[in-house]
C-alpha cells in the first residue's frame, strides 16, 4: 500500500542493506506520464538493477492545487505497464510539509532567508531585460532582501502573500564557512557510470525561492530533504534540471545533508525541438498503450533496447 492507500501493481516490498544504491522516479501528479517519463523512469530503474541497489517512486505533490488522485493512480499503472517495480511506501511529498519547515526554519535561524511580498509583474518590471535564471525567468532583482522589520510586519498584517527567499550571498559565505572555503562541487556519472567533479554555480540562480507563497516550501527545498530522508545515493533526471543541482548543493551543505551522485539523461524533444511536456499535451503514454504499443515499443521509440 502507498502512503495514500493506493495498491500498486508493480510495487515490491525489499528490506536491503543501508550500503546498497538507492534510487527514485519521482513524478508531479499534475498530468499524465508521457514518453520523455519513460525515458526517466526507466533509465533509473535500470541502472538500479545495474548497481544492485533499490529503486522508488516519490510522488511530488507540493501543488496541491493541481494534483489529482487519478493522475496519480496513471503514475502507478504506467510504470507497471513499463514492467518497472519499486518499494512500498511511495512517499507523497504533501503528507511531509512540516519536514520541509523545519529545514527552512533552520535556514532563517542562520539569517539566510527573508519575505518577498513582489508580485511576479513587480519583479518583471524592476528586473534587468538581459538577467535570466537558468529557467529563463526573470533574475530576481532583490527588491525586499533589505526590507525593513516593521515593514515586514505591516506587510503581514495586512494578510499580503509571500515568499521566503534564499538570501544567495549570504547562503553562499556561510557554505564556504561551513567548508573552509572549498570549492561548491558535486559528482556526476556519464552514461558509462563514471564519475567526474562538476563545479556547483548555485548565484546564478540568484535568491531561490524557498517556501513559496502558495505551499510551504519549493521544490528545491523538498527535493533535497526527501532525497535525505529516503537515503538516495544516485539521483538519476533528466538535463533539463542540471542546473538546478547547484542549488540542491548548496541547500545540501547548509543544511548537513550528503550529496548523492547525480546523472543528467538526455531530453527527448517533439517535433518542434522542445522537451516534451505534460503541460504542452504531449502524448501520453496511456494514450500510445490504447493505440496498442507495447513496452517494447515504447522502449524502441525512446532508444532504451534491452
């Protein structure tokens, strides 16, 4: 049984050793699985069966507001049609929201996060036109880092949203404190399980949000404490979030927590040269199952052959 009560067909019970690698899929229930999830999934699920280690399913359902039970049970059936099998309990990221509070109360408590009340207009307008992140969104102009106490208290009182962000310099002294002024690096696997050490260049990202201003916490905060938590050794997704391992890096020192491996897989991309998206209707791979491909299909038509 899941955390929610949900059986799942391809979901096996293991009791392994600590030392063992550990890795997971972990999907947001906000649509259906397409076939680039295929690729993730069973690229990780693959390599676990390579190292000997376990594999999960991690259901990353911080949007509440957009996750549904049935896209959730389609996660389930989907992989199992895959013939992908993974452990019980799947950890459902909403059922851990105080988790993620607490890490960032930790963060606050060392003065490295603030309130940013500006609406996503404000900051467009007061942000510089050439100033990306590395998601193509405005760079963060700092427009309340250095907001004012009864400011901020004037602000809440009046019930105004908002988000908690990650002060980046200040975050980025106290990691070289934490380090004696070691470089910020992680390791990365190629397609051939060599590892190779990637410098982390989390100020690009500019100040993260933390906690956001609809959920208690953002997706870099709970992807860093559920892979914590849940001991994953090997985080295996795809090149669209390589760079977003800066950041988890960083928030990984700050917080004490170990730095799993981390492998980028190549994106799939549709017709148009864009990454296959739920958001965008990419066809679904429930849909490809009614048109009656089979998994060996599937496999063939993402490049994964047995």
């Amino acid at each position: 049984m899941t955390e929610h009560g949900t059986s799942s067909k391809g979901a096996t019970t293991a009791h392994a050793p600590a030392h063992r690698a550990v890795l997971r899929f972990a999907p947001s229930p906000n649509g259906a699985l397409h076939l680039g999830h295929a690729l993730s999934a069973l690229t990780g699920y693959e390599m676990a069966q390579r190292l000997g280690g376990r594999f999960l399913v991690r259901i990353e359902d911080i949007d509440v507001g957009r996750s549904r039970p049935e896209h959730v049970a389609g996660i389930f059936r989907d992989l199992a049609w895959l013939g992908i099998t993974w452990e019980e309990p799947v950890l459902f990221q909403s059922q851990h929201f105080a988790d993620y509070e607490a890490a960032a109360a930790r963060l606050a408590a060392m003065g490295l996060l603030y309130p940013c009340f500006a609406t996503r207009a404000e900051i467009a307008a007061a942000a510089d036109s050439n100033a990306r992140d590395p998601d193509g969104a405005p760079l963060y102009p700092g427009l309340h880092r250095g907001l004012g106490v009864r400011e901020i208290a004037r602000r809440k009182a009046l019930g105004q949203p908002f988000a908690m962000r990650l002060d980046m310099q200040a975050a980025l002294a106290a990691a070289r404190r934490m380090t004696g002024d070691a470089p910020l690096t992680y390791e990365a696997l190629d397609e051939t399980l060599a590892p190779r050490t990637v410098a982390a260049a989390p100020a690009r990202w500019g100040d993260v949000v933390i906690q956001r201003k609809d959920a208690p916490t953002s997706y870099h905060m709970a992807v860093v404490v559920d892979d914590a938590r849940q001991g994953i050794t090997h985080v295996v997704r795809g090149l669209d979030l390589l760079p977003a391992t800066d950041v988890h890096r960083l928030l990984q020192v700050l917080l004490g927590l170990p730095a799993p491996l981390y492998h980028h897989h190549r994106l799939l991309l549709g017709s148009d040269d864009l990454k296959l998206s739920k958001s965008r209707g990419d066809t679904s791979l429930a849909a490809l199952r009614a048109q009656g491909l089979t998994p060996t299909d599937i496999r063939r038509t993402i490049g994964i052959e047995r």
